[in-house]
C-alpha cells in the first residue's frame, strides 16, 4: 500500500511548482484558478477570480460542477497556504 509520502510524490512529479518570483505572471497566465484553502480562509481574503475549493473536497466538486472541464485545463493554477518542501 501506498504511503501519504508516496502519493504526494507521485502528485508533485506531474505538477510544476512556481517559485514566489514568478507567481504574478502565473496567476495571470492561468486559464483555472483555484483555492484550496478550507472556507473561512477563501472568505477572509483570495486572489481575484478564484474559486475556493478545499483540498479535501478537489476531487468531488471537480467531478461534479458541470462549470468545470471534466479534462485538465492547462495553464491551471492552484493556491493553498503553503506547500510541504
């Protein structure tokens, strides 16, 4: 079985992380920006045009809003409070 290690390596190897300098252009890049910070973080202050997802919920509410591309769009961005290094 899998460990939570293993998945989160298996995620961060089909993503691209964007270093801090050039997340500016980035965000204005993306054609999907999402932020997966739980609720009350998404209310108290997020990136114009994003929608608020939690992390925990991704997978369902991606699946189930007909609003959103059943295929990865590309450029898509993802927010969250920070990122394991």
């Amino acid at each position: 079985m899998k460990t939570a290690h293993d998945l989160v390596a298996a995620a961060r190897a089909r993503i691209t992380e964007v270093p801090l300098a050039e997340a500016d252009a980035a965000v204005r890049a993306a054609d999907l920006l999402i932020d997966v910070r739980e609720p009350d973080e998404y209310a108290a202050g997020h990136l114009p045009g994003a929608m608020g997802i939690p992390r925990g919920l991704l997978e369902f509410r991606l699946s189930a809003t007909p609003e959103l591309p059943a295929e990865p769009v590309r450029p898509s961005m993802f927010h969250s409070a920070s990122w394991p290094p």
